[in-house]
C-alpha cells in the first residue's frame, strides 16, 4: 500500500494550479471537468488533485493498494463502525475501492487495481507524495482507528504528533496533537537535498519565503521546508524520509527532545507558528457521500 494523492476543493482552482505548475515545480497531468490534476515524475498519474469550489476543502486523501490489501481493509472497517462507502474513481488511473471516515472526519479513500503513468523527467519535479499530516483533536484516538480498521502501524509519537505508516516508509501520513481536526500539510517528495534546496530558491525567486526551514526532522529523519502556498494549504519540499522495519520500536515523546532554543535536528531555521496555524486551519474535510455497506452502491 502507498500514499498517491490528495484531492483538494479550492476557489480559484486555475490560479492555485498555476502556481503549482509554475512556480512549486509540478506538472499538469490532465484537466476534467474543470479539475486540474497535477502530477510528479514517478509513476503516479497524480499527486494533487484541484477543484473549483466556493470554499476549500479536502475532498480526499488516496492510498493506492493491491486487490487483497482492499478485501482485509473492507473486513476491517466494516466491523469498526466508522463511516464508509464504496467507490469507484473517475480521477486519472482509476481504480475501485473505498472511502473512510476516522473519527474526527478525515477522509481516506482507497483504490486497487489503478493504472500506473510513465515516468517522465524534469529534476525538480517532485516523485511522489511523501505524507500528508492531519490535525486531529485526539490524535491517539485516530491513530488508533488508522491501526485498527486501516492497518496502518505506529511509528513514532512526540509532544505534537503520532507518526504512522503503511508500508517500509516511517510515515505516509501523521496526526497532530492540534486541538481541531483539519489538512496539516502536504509533503512532497524530492529526489535528493539539492531538489529541496533548489526549491527553496525558486520560491524565494518568487518573493516566498520558507514559513519554517530548511531543517531534517527527528521522526523520520527527512529533510524539509515549508511554505504556504497562495491559495492557503501549506506545503513541504522534503527527501529522504527513513525506512523502517517491521520491528522498528515506536518512539515516545522524550526520545524526541532537543537542546534549548532548536526545534529540529540542524536548528537552522525559525518557525512561523501564527501563520502555519493559521494555514492549517483553512481546509477542513467535508463528507458529500451517504454511509453505505462496502458490498453494494459506489460513490
């Protein structure tokens, strides 16, 4: 199983998706329907999906994974109780599954049997998504939930954050002790420190300043920066996100400690606190499907 994409409702779609293109270093994929996909060099046929809506929201985040991967997840979440519907994708690549609802309304859909896009060059374009990191009220009731019914594992936990993933990667997606449920951020994965470091500049080229980095993370290990994009969702260049093991033992809090004054491991850079909080309250999740059993309707 693996993090694909994440499908945003935006005002001013065409606008966010310039910038995107243009200046964040994507490239267009396809336009339906007035929906702009927006794609990496990897195999995906999309990491970002933009809508045009009245407010933003985030519609979905997608996980692609094998067809017996799909049949466990639906035992799973049927016999959780959470909220869920089948689904079949009209988005590039396809594919059949489910869509879920964790406890405090983020929406994770599920894909098997999609199409793969041919990679295509470009040494700053991003590869893939490397996480997206919710906001949660309760992050270890969540988390609990993605370990249960998702089959997701633990892999760190900090005074801010419960770290989990689905595969080898030390995380495909995070909960944020925040106090409110909403979209933290999105990661996108370079292929080395020097696409990183090349973005920073092309931003900077632009008037945009990091809202915090560069830097390398503790959990994780992966090298960062952030910013917030023009249309509000915060956004990070990142590689080198660490590989664990299936016996990799979880992280607590004080493992995660640095000296006086550092909030990473190179203590670089200052952090923007107000204006990533604010950011990271701007798109919420919003459910426009009906529960229904994972055997029957689609949505």
């Amino acid at each position: 199983m693996k993090l694909r994409s994440i499908e945003l409702v935006v005002p001013g779609a065409a606008a966010a998706a310039a910038f995107l293109t243009d200046i964040w270093g994507m490239a267009p994929a396809a336009v339906r329907c007035g929906t702009h996909y927006l794609r990496g060099s990897g195999t995906d046929p999309y990491l970002v999906a933009i809508e045009e809506g009245d407010e933003g929201f985030v519609r979905s985040t997608t996980f692609v994974c094998s067809e017996a991967e799909l049949d466990g997840l639906r035992g799973r979440v049927a016999a959780s109780g959470l909220n869920a519907a089948p689904a079949v994708s009209n988005d590039p690549g396809g594919g059949h599954g489910m869509i879920v609802e964790l406890p405090e309304g983020a929406l994770f859909r599920f894909l098997a049997s999609t199409e793969q896009a041919d990679p295509i060059d470009g040494r700053d374009l991003p590869v893939q998504l490397t996480h997206v990191v919710i906001n949660a009220k309760d992050a270890e009731v969540t988390a609990d939930a993605a370990e249960s019914a998702l089959g997701f594992r633990v892999s760190d936990r900090t005074k801010g954050m419960v770290f989990v993933r689905c595969n080898d990667s030390h995380h495909s997606t995070a909960f944020a002790r925040a106090g409110f449920s909403s979209l933290n951020h999105v990661a996108f994965e370079m292929a080395d420190m020097d696409a990183v470091m090349r973005g920073i500049g092309r931003l900077r080229d632009h008037g945009m300043a990091p809202a915090w980095g560069p830097g390398r993370h503790g959990p994780g290990a992966n090298v960062f920066a952030y910013f917030i994009a023009p249309f509000g969702a915060v956004v990070e260049f990142s590689t080198a996100v660490e590989k664990v093991p299936d016996d990799y033992r979880v992280g607590a809090p004080e493992d995660w400690t640095w000296p006086e004054g550092r909030i990473d491991q190179w203590g670089l850079s200052d952090k923007d606190n107000n204006a990533l909080r604010a950011a990271e309250q701007r798109f919420r999740f919003r459910r426009e499907w009906t529960p229904q059993p994972l055997e029957t309707a689609t949505v």
